[in-house]
C-alpha cells in the first residue's frame, strides 16, 4: 500500500512533543542509590530525576558502575489530573473523558546497575496507563574506563542504546530535557525534529570519549528495528519510521566544573534516509543539526539553579515524497527551540519555567486543516511557555524515609500563544491556541 508523508510527520511530531516538551520518565532509579551507598541528591539536583549534578555526571559516564553490586531492580509510577482550557472533541484515550482526566500514565519497571567491573546498565521497560499496552522504554548498556597518557586522561566507553541522546550526560538534549514530565492525555503541535522522535524505534551503538574532564566526543549509528521486532518490543510496526540504512550520530561538547559554577556547550547531529512508501526505494533525507548549553549554580548552601538551552535545525529534502506528490515542495525545514531554567531549595522544593518554539516550512500538503490536530494555514509554528511547581520530600541523606524512597508531588500549566500556526481559529474548526493550555497536577513515585 502506498503511503503518503503526511501520516509520518504527524506521528514523528506526537513523539517529538512526548519526548521533547514532555521529556522521558526519569533516568535515577534507587537501584543505583542502594549500589553506590549515597542518597539521591547527590546525583540530582532536585534529590530524584533527570537533572544531574557533576557526580551524577560522572557515574553515568562511568557506566554505572561505582559501587557494589545491588539488587538491580526499581519500580516506578507516574499520574495525575489532566485539564485543558477548552474540551477536547473526543477522548484522548480509551477509558477517558474529553476533559479533566485523572490516570495513570506509566507503570515502569527499571533494572539499573552494575554488570561487572566496567560494564553497566539501565533500562525501563513500561506500562502506558492510556494505551493500556507493555513496551520497553529507555536503554542504555554501557561499557566504559579510565586511561591516561601522559599528563592527560580520559573516559573511555561505548553505549548501545534505543532513543538518540538518552545516553547523553546533560538536560539539553531531547530524551532528558525540561520539563521531565507531563501529562499523556495532553494536546499536542503536530511538528517536530527527526532526532527527537526515534526512541523506542531504532537501535544503536556509539563509540565515546571524555579527555581530561572537559572535552566529550561521541560517534555513532542507528538503525530501524524490522516489524517483526517493534512488535516483539511492544512499539508496534505502526511505529516504524522506515530507516534506510544506517543513521549516523555525532555528539561534541565541552564542559566546566567549578566549586560553584557548573556549564557546557555542545554541538550534535543525525543524518537519516527515510521511505516515505515502504515498498518503494525512493527515500527522503533528513539532517539535523544542535546547538545546546547547559548552566548550574550550586553554592551548597541550600540554594540551587540549572538553565538549559538547545536549538535543533532540521533539513529536509523530500524527494521521494514530493515524486509522490505527498509535498508540495521538496526543500523544508523544521526548527526547534527550548530554553529552561530552575531554582531549587535544599532540593526538596523545585520552581521552574520553559519557553519552546516549534517553527518550518508551511507545506498544506503536510499540515492540512482538520478539527482540532489540523492546520488551517499549512503551517507548523507552535510556541509557548511551560511552568511548574514541585515539592520532593526524600531521596536525601537527612529524611526519615530510606535514600532510596522517591516522591514528586507537583502542579505544571503550560501555556500556547501559538499552535499549528495560529493562535486563533488554528484548525479551520474554530478551536483556538489557548483551548490547548494545559494544567496537570501529578505525582512520581520510585522505590
């Protein structure tokens, strides 16, 4: 069967939502509290979640492997309440309302640890609540050592995983960015980069290292899963981005680490072949290219921010695509921004803001009009802001409950002055940007 572009981009822009302005489930598990003997915060700024302290940095870069080995095995549950400024016209999901959901997201279950002497995991293996349905999640296997030479040193490692950038050590990269969790019953723009919506779909390895500290260099490939093994995975073959060959990935930063002041810069990039029909050998090509920087101030005296920044830049070049005239033109572009920053206190309470800004070629061919998903003016710029309140009452040294017991209670409203290119009458139906402004009241738990 022949299939058109427009379906693809669709689905690719519900992932890269997912993982970019929602971001993955977090990366701390308390297997590797109870292996390496230390209490959560001092891997995480906020005692438990992705954002990392310099410690934190430096065990995942190690392989997970400080520490004696320990019961490998976490669990994890995430929900909430879920309500958007104007109903939406159906369900988002089965066994849900148009409008103010309570669920539960995710069921996750982690293995997290140490293998061997340089050898570590960690990888999620998850229940979506909406779907109903069991799917692995987040992986990443780690081989990894110290060398030196001369008066310089280095880590030395390689990784094979299943989403681009889940193995990366910083907030600024798609699989771990702001705001680290949100609602799956939410609405969302229907563009996105290529780079931010591939987990769970490919699997690859990358070769890395960092020198002295500072410089972090990493290369690698990935390559699509076939059907048969999306559905052994629980993704599904509907999932399949149809990879023509390897993906090459490349990774490059540079980062400080000071008694206080914390911060990198960091460039990265993927290149893919895409089939838009399956059947057919013709392929789209597909570059991205990042731009990322991290700052963390942390004085030790209670007080804590972290800022984030990553600008990606998508090249398309749809000849395939156009050849089946599922584009109007084969020459576009998708950009995207996102900028956070979070004050922290005695990691227990956590006030942050996000702004993003999804904008590309207007192409009415891949962004059609259509109630509520569409796009009345062909266009796919959506911007908006994000806030978030949290209170984290363990995961510290100092609390009653064991280090390795985890609670996030918190209240996130995002807010869109733009989606699908407009901020009024969007869909050619009459729904509005802001009859997609979301509050979500939720609540992470980890043992």
């Amino acid at each position: 069967m022949r299939l058109s572009v427009t379906p693809r981009l669709r689905r690719l822009a519900g992932w890269v939502f997912a993982l970019s302005l929602a971001a993955s489930t977090a990366q701390a598990v308390p297997s590797f509290t109870r292996q390496t003997g230390v209490a959560c915060e001092q891997c995480h700024t906020v005692a438990y979640g992705p954002a990392l302290t310099p410690y934190g940095r430096q065990f995942k870069l190690n392989g997970y492997t400080w520490g004696t080995s320990a019961l490998p095995l976490s669990f994890m549950v995430q929900g909430g309440y879920t309500h958007t400024g104007k109903d939406q016209p159906d369900p988002p999901a089965d066994h849900t309302s148009v409008n103010n959901n309570l669920s539960v997201d995710q069921v996750s279950l982690f293995y997290g640890g140490k293998l061997s002497e340089h050898l570590g995991a960690f990888a999620q293996f998850t229940y979506s609540g909406p779907d109903r349905a069991f799917s692995w999640d987040n992986l990443d296997v780690r081989y990894a050592r110290a060398v030196s030479f001369g008066n310089h040193s280095a880590v030395v490692g390689v990784s094979l995983n299943n989403n681009p950038t889940v193995q990366d050590l910083w907030n600024s990269t798609p699989a771990w960015g702001f705001p680290y969790i949100s609602s799956a019953l939410a609405p969302g723009p229907a563009a996105g980069t290529l780079v931010t919506g591939l987990g769970g779909t490919v699997l690859g390895t990358s070769a890395y290292a960092m020198f002295d500290d500072h410089w972090y260099v990493e290369v690698g490939g990935y390559r699509g899963l076939a059907d048969r093994w999306l559905g052994n995975v629980g993704a599904g073959a509907d999932a399949s981005p149809h990879l023509d060959g390897v993906a090459p990935y490349v990774r490059a930063a540079y980062q400080w680490d000071g008694e206080v002041h914390h911060g990198s810069i960091g460039v990265l990039s993927l290149a893919a072949n895409l089939h838009p029909d399956p059947a057919d050998p013709a392929t789209d090509r597909y570059v991205d290219t990042g731009l990322d920087a991290t700052y963390q101030w942390a004085p030790g005296n209670g007080h804590a921010v972290a800022a984030n920044a990553a600008f990606i830049h998508e090249k398309r070049s749809l000849n395939a695509s156009f050849a089946q005239e599922a584009v109007s033109s084969a020459d576009q572009t998708v950009d995207s921004l996102l900028i956070d920053a979070t004050y922290v206190y005695r990691a227990t309470w956590s006030a942050g803001i996000g702004y993003f800004d999804i904008h590309g070629t207007s192409d009415p061919l891949v962004y059609t009009p259509d109630p509520f998903s569409g796009s009345a003016t062909g266009s796919p710029d959506s911007r908006g802001t994000t806030l978030k309140l949290e209170y984290i009452p363990w995961g510290k040294a100092t609390t009653t409950k064991p280090s390795w017991q985890n609670l996030r209670v918190g209240v996130e409203y995002t807010a869109y002055s733009t989606f699908n290119g407009a901020s009024r009458n969007y869909d050619g139906a009459g729904r509005n940007a802001s009859d997609n402004n979301t509050l979500f009241l939720y609540f992470w738990i980890i043992h």
